[in-house]
C-alpha cells in the first residue's frame, strides 16, 4: 500500500475510533471521493455506518458509485431504503441503472418506484437494453441543436443547458430528430455567430448503435481514437452518448472477465464476502473437470486391458509414465493459440480476419512446436528407460529393450506431434466457433476445453502405442 494511501487509512480509522463526528467529516470533506472509497473497502460494517453518517449526500453517492461490488453489496445491506433511494437520485442515470442492477430483488423495485418519474422512466429505458451494449452503458443526456439553428443559438443553448459532465462537441439532427452529424466546439468559438449549424457538420462523424456490444464499442474508441461517440437506435435517431472513462471502465471489466473464465472461475465471485458463495461458483467450473479427467482415466483403463501379450505390461508401465508429459505439453500448446487468438478477437487485432487465415499462420506456428517438442519428448522418452535400467510393473523389474524403448520413443514423438496439433486446432477453431454461436470465446481457453485437449491426446498417444509394439 502506498504511504500516502496508508495514512489516509490510519488517520481515518483513529477519527472513526475517536468518535469525533465532526473531525471526521472535515477530514473526508478534503479528500477525493475515490480515495474515501478506499478507506470504506478496508474498514468494518460499523465504521462504513460512521463515515456514510458524515459524509454529504453528493460525496456519499459518489463513494456507493466507485467503491468495488463486494463492498457495495454489503452497503446496500447497511444503509436504508430511502438513502439509497436519496443517492441513486444524485447519480447520472448510467451510473444509476449500474448499481440498482446490483440491488437484490425485493428493494430494487421499491427504490426505483421511488424515484421521479421522470429519473425512474429514464432507468427502466436504459434498463430495457443488454447490460452488454451499447445502449446499456451510454449516458442518455446529450445535449443537440437542429440543423437550421445558428451558431449564436448552439451557444445559447450551451449556455442554458443543466450538464454536469464535461462535452466537447454539439450534435446535430433534423426534424424528425435523426442524427447528421456533430459539430466540435472550436468551431463555435471560431465562427462567426450567424453562420448556420448545417454548415459546420461533419459528417463522417463516428457513431454505435445502441445494440453494438460492449467490446465493439471499445475497439472502436481504441482504433479511432475517440474521446465520444454518439449512440443511435435503430431509427438513426440519437438517444445517448458514450464517454472515454465509460470505455475504460468497459475495457477494465471486459479483461477481468476474461481472467476469470480461463481461470475457471466467474466475477460474480466478487460479489459477496461468502467464502460459500465463492467455493459454489469455483465447483461449478471445477466439478465437470473432475468429469472430464474421469474420461482420461477411463481412456488408461480401455488401453490396460490392450496391452496383456507378451512382455506388453512393461511397455505399458514405461508409457504410461510419459503420460502426464504428452498432456501437458499438448493442452499448453493448445491454451497458448486459444489465449493469443481470444485476445485478438477481444481486441479487433483478428476480428475482421477470416478463419483461414489465421488458420495458416497458427498451423505453421503449431508444427514448428509440434516437431520441436516431437523430437525432443522423444530423445527423453527413448532414453529414460535405459538410464533408469528398466521398466517396473506389478512389483516385478525386467529391463526394457532398446527396440522396445525406440517404439516407444517413436510412438510418443508421433503422439506428441499429433495432440499438440489436435490441441492446436481446438485451441484456434473453438474461439471463432464460440464467438459465432454468442458465447465468450475466453471459455475456449478454460480449464473445460484443457480437460478434453488431455483426454484426446493421452487417447492418441496410447493408440500410437499399442501400434507400434510389434
């Protein structure tokens, strides 16, 4: 913890402790609403009621905003309906439709049907679109001038307007209130005032739709540049806005959700301080892969009965030992191409390339590896078993013999080539497929889709075996 952060703490827990209610309020009144959101994360139940106690109703839905959800769900808990309903109502209506989202059930309609009419109808519409577009995450307050109004008027109409958020242009529409494009503010200050709007309009101005998602959103803002967009519906009419701290904000949650899908784990996680609640959202994802090692050792058990001629138990014994190797190095291979081709989608870099093409180069990539990791798995499979000296199986040693260790040499340098391949092609087809069917590609580089790339290549690898062996 940084020293300045670790003061800020300590000074507040000694007037929380204190009980100087008013030495509190006029230290809190002189930091930044972030850094309040801080000290509420680190603190208890009682003394988040202490701070919530003094601080003034703006700063207060500030701090509710921008502290993380687990906190905010113990908040919701400790404060009462009508604060909360007192500080949705000091938030834009984005921020406000974020955190009633967030509420439980029973009071999210009791608080919203508390709200202004007006504030209340503005939420329910924001509510209507997916948490995930772009309709969900604009600010619906905009500020538009008609296409005929002069530039003397935009300016007036800047002027009289109630914003609290920063703009940096003035958006333009016909009369029927569809978009023509925008209009920045140099313009207006450099422009003589009768000069009309319509002359001044760019219009190739970058806009979204409000059903674009969220991470098309943000690549846009990343490719372009863009400080602001407007946000259209349907009819090209303009009904918000989205702001570059919005898709910061965005991109932050996009990248963490990522994280914890190929971790095999969900942010809901974060959601709430039970340990319970976090074990039951872990074994959701942990349970199936219990399943699907189960298959693996069912594919070891289908081979153990193949291999009873002969001296074929000792070659099973010395095979199966490099069992552990093939599957790891395989499913590795295969995470590898689903990570880079997962974040090439969620970053545009692969979003506007065809499956074949990329498909050619992760192939070439893919069997490099696969020769590389073939040969060398192969030398340490071939020569492992003769520097240890023998093979062991049912308490009973019997040397391995050097044809025998080539066999199996040959067959895991095979078997290596071909699962880090199959894994390969999961690893970059199941991304694209995913993506296809509205499922977030990232799961393609779970532990699920690991699971299976062992089970197929510790099948490959034992039927390459049984093969060889004469």
């Amino acid at each position: 913890m940084p020293e300045e952060q670790k003061q800020l703490v300590e000074r507040s827990l000694e007037l929380l402790d204190s009980g100087q209610p008013q030495a509190l309020r006029e230290f809190l009144d002189s930091q930044r609403s972030s850094d309040i959101a801080e000290v509420v994360e680190l603190v208890d139940n009682e003394h988040r009621r202490l701070i919530y106690d003094v601080l003034d109703r703006p700063t207060s839905a500030e701090v509710l905003e921008k502290v993380d959800e687990a906190t905010r769900a113990e908040l919701f808990h400790l404060l009462r309906d009508n604060e909360i309903q007192q500080l949705l109502s000091e938030l834009g209506p984005d921020d406000a439709v974020d955190l009633i989202t967030e509420l439980p059930e029973e009071i999210r309609d009791k608080v919203l049907n508390s709200l202004a009419a007006s504030d209340a109808a503005e939420i329910r519409k924001l509510m209507s679109y997916s948490e995930d577009s772009a309709g969900g995450i604009m600010d619906p307050v905009v500020l538009s001038v008609p296409e005929d109004a002069t530039v003397s008027e935009a300016v007036e109409k800047i002027r009289a307007a109630e914003i609290d958020e920063d703009f940096y242009c003035v958006y333009v529409v016909n009369k029927a209130g569809r978009f023509l494009g925008d209009v920045r503010l140099r313009l207006l200050i450099t422009t003589a005032a009768q000069t009309r709007i319509n002359d001044l309009i760019d219009p190739d101005t970058i806009y979204v739709t409000t059903e674009a998602d969220q991470e098309e959103v943000r690549n846009i803002f990343s490719k372009n540049d863009l400080i602001v967009a407007p946000v259209l519906d349907k009819n090209r009419k303009l009904v918000g806005r989205i702001t570059a701290d919005r898709i910061i904000e965005v991109a932050e949650e996009e990248a963490a959700e990522d994280v914890f899908v190929m971790a095999g784990t969900d942010a809901d996680e974060l959601d709430k301080m039970s340990i319970l609640h976090a074990a039951r959202i872990r074994m959701t994802w942990l349970l199936p892969c219990l399943l699907g090692t189960a298959v693996t050792a069912l594919v070891l058990m289908f081979f153990h009965k193949r291999f009873v001629f002969g001296d074929a138990a000792f070659i099973y014994s010395a095979a199966i030992a490099f069992v552990p190797m093939i599957a790891a190095i395989s499913g590795n291979a295969g995470l590898q191409t689903s990570a880079i081709v997962v974040c090439g989608l969620a970053t545009g870099h692969l979003a506007a390339l065809r499956l074949g093409q990329v498909f050619v180069r992760e192939v070439r990539v893919a069997m490099l590896v696969a020769i590389s990791c073939g040969i060398i798995g192969a030398l340490i499979c071939g020569l492992l078993p003769q520097v240890l000296g023998n093979a062991s199986a049912g308490g009973s040693t019997l040397p391995l013999s050097i044809d025998m260790s080539v066999r199996i040499a040959f067959a895991f340098g095979i078997g290596m080539f071909s699962s880090i391949m199959v894994a390969t092609t999961l690893g970059l087809m199941l991304p694209f497929l995913f993506r296809r069917v509205g499922i977030d590609p990232a799961i393609s580089s779970g532990p699920l889709v690991t699971t299976a790339n062992d089970s197929i290549s510790v099948a490959i690898y034992m039927a390459l075996t049984l093969l060889l062996i004469p």
